[in-house]
C-alpha cells in the first residue's frame, strides 16, 4: 500500500498517468480485504462472538486484541481502509485529468 502513494505522487508530478490503471486495481483488491477485515473485527467487538480462528498467535502478537480503537470505529484495518480509498481517488482523478 505505502508504495502506491509515492508512485501516484511522482506520476502526478512528471505527467505520466499510466500507472494509475495498475495502482487502480490494487487498491481495490487491498479496499476489499481491509473492508472485509474491519467488518470482522467489528462483528467481534459488538456481538462478542468470535469464531476461534486467530492465526497469528505463533507471533506473540494476537489478532483478536485489538490494539488501536478510538471514537468507536476507527481501527487498523479502517485507517488502510482509507488510504486504499485516498488511493482509488487519486487514480481516478489521474485517469479523469488524462481525458480532459
């Protein structure tokens, strides 16, 4: 994700707009599981429900603890959420600038 920004900003910047197809894509496919994953954690948190499958316990970091809440939504996975979604409108503000 870190990569797409820099590279949309040095397109920008030197006029070429056909990386935005590729940074396009990728984030939509990183929008998808960031949203899927957010989802996630917020059924856990408000049902209280969870399902056992917590796959990064070998880590000693685990998945089901959330370390970052605040305002009552906003989580890890939503802040990529974000910029997935910052990087969905950069490129199509680059595909939209190249057709004017």
């Amino acid at each position: 994700m870190y990569p797409q920004v820099l590279l949309l900003i040095i397109a920008l910047w030197r006029g070429g707009r056909g990386i935005a197809y590729s940074i396009l894509g990728l984030s939509i496919i990183g929008a998808y599981i960031a949203a899927d994953h957010y989802v996630l954690q917020l059924t856990e948190i408000f049902t209280g429900v969870t399902d056992g499958n917590v796959p990064c316990d070998a880590s000693g970091i685990s998945c089901a603890k959330m370390e970052f809440f605040r305002y009552g939504y906003v989580t890890i996975p939503m802040m990529s959420l974000s910029a997935f979604a910052l990087n969905i409108i950069g490129s199509l503000v680059m595909l939209r600038w190249r057709a004017a």
